[in-house]
C-alpha cells in the first residue's frame, strides 16, 4: 500500500517543471500536426504555427523557471545547516 503522505510531496519547482514540460509538448505535437500538410504537398496553416511555437516557448521558459526555482531551493537547504542566522552572532 502507497503512503498517503507522499502523494503531494513534490516541490514547487518540480510542479513547474512537469507543467513546462507538458505545456512543450502540447505545443510541440500541435506544430507537428499544423505542418504535417507540407509532407502531402499541401499548404500548411501559418497562422497557427506562430501562435503553436510560442506555445513551445511558453512551455520551455515555464520549464526554465521550474529549474531555476529547483536550484534555488537546494541552496537553501545546504545553506540552512551551516549557516547561523545574524541575530545569535
């Protein structure tokens, strides 16, 4: 049985790098699937493909942050044990 304590165990930036990576992917299939027509010859619908990269980009920067804010967390954690707060010195 799974400990029910875990199940939102996750950090913040984990949250935001797993919704980056979804939000990228959803952009990315939908690029793929609005150029598929150049492989049939056909024209493909520009329109859309702007709006569908951006959507790729959205994705990557929320990812970017995600990591960033990982990052950022950790120092905080190693830097908590060691260092002492200014007003016990």
């Amino acid at each position: 049985m799974r400990d029910k304590t875990q199940t939102n165990s996750a950090e913040p930036g984990d949250r935001l790098i797993r919704a980056g990576a979804i939000v990228f992917f959803i952009g990315t299939v939908a690029t793929l699937v609005t150029v598929a027509p150049l492989f049939f010859g056909a024209r493909p619908f520009p329109t859309y493909m702007y709006g569908l990269s951006m959507l790729m980009a959205a994705g990557f920067l929320i990812a970017g942050a995600g990591v960033l804010r990982s990052i950022a967390a950790g120092r905080r954690r190693a830097r908590g044990g060691t260092e002492q707060p200014a007003a016990s010195r």
